[in-house]
C-alpha cells in the first residue's frame, strides 16, 4: 500500500499532461516515482530534465548506465 496517494491522471494542470502523457508513451503505463513526483508538477518537470541530463552527459556508456539504474532499482528492492 503506498504511503501517499499515487497520481496518475493530470487532473487539469498542463505541466503534468504532458509530462504523464510523454512516460506513457515510453513506458506504456506511469512509473511510480512519477506518480509521487506529481503531487508537485514542477518538481516532477525538473526532475525529469536531472534525469535527461544524466542520461545525455556521456559520461557513463549507455549500457553501463542501464546497468547503473538497474543495479539501484534492485537496491531499493524495486523490480524495474
């Protein structure tokens, strides 16, 4: 059972119609950080462009970095 109410429709506000729609289209579904993240929408925008950033720098190959958010997820014990 989560400990806060997960969000998952944008409810009106347009940072988070497009940020749930783009995930969607991604991922099929919306991901459950996002769907904490979303209590806040600019949070979850900036956020997301930390994560872009992250993944765009080059500094780790792509494969690692999968690896990399693998490894984390597993930590948290999160199946992702």
């Amino acid at each position: 059972m989560p400990r806060i109410e997960e969000i998952t429709e944008a409810g009106g506000d347009p940072i988070l119609a497009v940020e749930l729609a783009a995930e969607r289209e991604v991922f099929g579904d919306v991901l459950n950080p996002t769907r904490a993240m979303a209590h806040c929408p600019p949070i979850l925008r900036a956020a997301k462009k930390l994560y872009a950033s992250i993944d765009q720098s080059g500094l780790l190959p792509a494969n690692l970095l999968a690896l990399v958010y693998a490894r984390v997820a597993a930590i948290n014990g999160c199946p992702f």
